[in-house]
C-alpha cells in the first residue's frame, strides 16, 4: 500500500523540500547514491572495476522543464565521458540517461531537443568504445524514448533502451527489439502506472517479466537483465543455457548499494554483472522510487529520524 504513495511523493515539490532538505536524509541516501559530484563517482567506478564489476552511470536529473537545464545535463554527461577517457575506462564503463532531464518534457518541441540535446552524448560515448543506454520513465515517453533509440542506433548501433515489464505494450516491443546489435535491459517497472496501460498486481509484473525476457533470450540482441529478484535471475540463466547462450552474450544489472553480496556471487560464477551507479545532487526522485520498491528501506529511513 505504501509504495504508491511514496512514488506519488517521488513527484511532489513540497515532499521533495521537506525530505531533500532534512540533513538526517543524508546517511540513507549515501547507501543508494554515489555522492553529489563526479570525483566520488569515479571513485565508486575505479572500486566496482577493480573487483570484476562493470558500471553504467547515471548523472541524476529528470522532469527537466528549461532549455538551459536541459544543456547542463548534457554538459554533464560530456564531463562523465571525458573522466572516463582519462582513465581509460571506456570498456568497463557506460552511461544511463534520462531523457527527460535531457528536455524530452519541455511542452514545445520537447521530443527533438532531447535527439539534439543526446547525440552529442552517443557520438563521445562510441569515440571512447562505450555506449549509452536510455533509460525508461512513464509510459507516456515510450514511444517517444523508442524513436529516439531508433534514431541513435543509426549511427551508434549499440545504443541500449530499457523494456518495462509491467506495461501491457512490452512483449510487443521485445519482439521488434529482439534483433542483432540491439541492447536490451528488461526491468519491472518503477513508475506509478495506471490500470489501463499496466499490471497492477506483482505476480502479473514477474510473469510479464518472464515472457519478455524469453522472447530476448530467444532473439539476437544482447539482453541485460536487470533485476535484483533471485527468481528471476536463475530463469535468466536458465533461458540462457537453453539458447545456448554463453557468458558475456547477456549480461545481469542491480543499483547501486542494493544485493550486493550477490553482484559480487554472480560475477564470481563468470557472469557479466554491471552495477547501476546513481550521482548528483538530483538524487530525490531516484530515491524515492528505492524507497517505494521495499518497505524495509522506508523503515530504516524512518528510523533515522528518531533520537538516538
Ligand atoms: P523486486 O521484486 O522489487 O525485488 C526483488 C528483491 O530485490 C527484493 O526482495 C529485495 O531483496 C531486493 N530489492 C529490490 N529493490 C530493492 C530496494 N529498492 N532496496 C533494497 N532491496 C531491494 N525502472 C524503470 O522504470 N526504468 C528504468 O530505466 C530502470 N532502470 C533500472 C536499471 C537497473 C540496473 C535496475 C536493476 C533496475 C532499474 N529499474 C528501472 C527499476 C526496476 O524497474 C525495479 O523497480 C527494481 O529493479 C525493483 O525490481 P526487482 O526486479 O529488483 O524486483
């Protein structure tokens, strides 16, 4: 019950003052987010990749409603590659964007400032032997999000989407994605999503999840599986020993802070394991979607306020 409130939270200016602006916040928030600025970021990045992990970053930000903030995201993101091709760690390292931080909202012409604003963002990310992967935000952007990927993937093939599988539309897209050079990520779904477009009921989301991840595992693209659910993690390997797939043609993904002892057991068994790396000062949405996804993290959130 409390998960649809707190992702109504998650969109709220007065929640975001109120729990934004509570230094008890910090602590918890630091288990999910890699710090406020780039140079923590990298130092998470250089500590996953020294232990067998793979990152994508995230530079957070969403719901972006000027121009001018919009190019500072993608400014960002130009920083992020440039201090990862200084370290040379384009090969174990990618980018996640949001493309509404990116202007996909901006009530005119929101759609192509984002294309403008992105492309210099994939163009540096190939220059460097990486690739970007565009993340997925409510169901009203999807189709929007698709375009874009179509468009990227002319010049930079290996541009990744995220497929959500609690909208009723995903198998579909599983299907037309499902093909050679296409990079997938099938997650669950953190949006507060109404009845008409989304299984509401969690065993539904699962059972959605299987389907679609079959129907990738069958194809060839090069799924990403992200999920931190063991059930879900040993179908993935299931399906992918039946397809005959090995090691390194799929990868598994988990956030930042959340499983981590077993990302550490899935890479050790050889698997691709890349670990979702959140940072910047933006961090409320994102951290209130983790807080909507376990009550658990509420509880020790909440906790945190009482005396000690
Ligand atoms: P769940 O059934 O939610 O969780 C399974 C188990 O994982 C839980 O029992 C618990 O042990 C652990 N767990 C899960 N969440 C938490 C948590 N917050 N804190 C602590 N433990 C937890 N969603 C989008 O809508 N768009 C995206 O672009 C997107 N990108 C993602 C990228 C990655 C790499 C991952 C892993 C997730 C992403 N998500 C995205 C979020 C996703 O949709 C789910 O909301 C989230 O992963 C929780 O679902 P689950 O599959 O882990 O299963």
């Amino acid at each position: 019950m409390l998960g649809p409130v707190l992702l109504a939270a998650s969109r709220s200016d007065r929640m975001r003052r109120v729990v934004a602006g509570a230094p008890i916040t910090r602590p918890v928030v630091n288990r999910f987010i890699a710090g406020d600025e780039l140079a923590p970021a990298m130092d998470t990045v250089r500590s996953l990749t020294a232990s067998g992990l793979e990152v994508t970053l995230d530079h957070l930000g969403e719901d972006v409603t000027d121009k001018a903030t919009a190019l500072a995201t993608r400014d960002a993101y130009l920083r992020l590659l440039e201090a990862l091709k200084a370290e040379g760690l384009g090969t174990r390292a990618e980018v996640s964007v949001k493309l509404s931080a990116f202007g996909q909202a901006l009530p005119a012409g929101g759609h192509d400032i984002a294309l403008e604003n992105v492309r210099p963002v994939a163009d540096l990310a190939s220059e460097i032997g990486t690739t970007v992967t565009l993340d997925m935000e409510d169901h009203t952007t999807v189709d929007s999000t698709l375009a874009i990927l179509d468009d990227l993937r002319l010049r930079h093939p290996g541009t990744g989407a995220v497929l959500q599988s609690y909208l009723f539309r995903t198998e579909e897209d599983a299907r037309n994605l499902a093909v050679a050079g296409s990079r997938v990520r099938l997650v669950k779904g953190a949006y507060k999503e109404p009845a008409n477009v989304a299984h509401q009921d969690k065993a539904e989301v699962d059972r959605a999840y299987v389907r679609c991840l079959k129907i990738l595992m069958a194809g060839e693209g090069y799924p990403m599986i992200g999920s931190h659910d063991p059930r879900l993690i040993s179908i993935g390997q299931e399906l992918a020993h039946r397809h005959g797939r090995k090691q390194g043609s799929y990868e598994f993904q988990m956030l930042y802070g959340i499983r981590t002892a077993e990302q550490r057991r899935l890479a050790e068994e050889g698997e691709r394991m890349r670990i979702y790396v959140p940072y910047g000062a933006d961090w409320y949405g994102y951290f209130m979607r983790r807080l909507a996804e376990r009550p658990a993290n509420l509880a020790f959130f909440l906790r945190s306020f009482l005396p000690t």
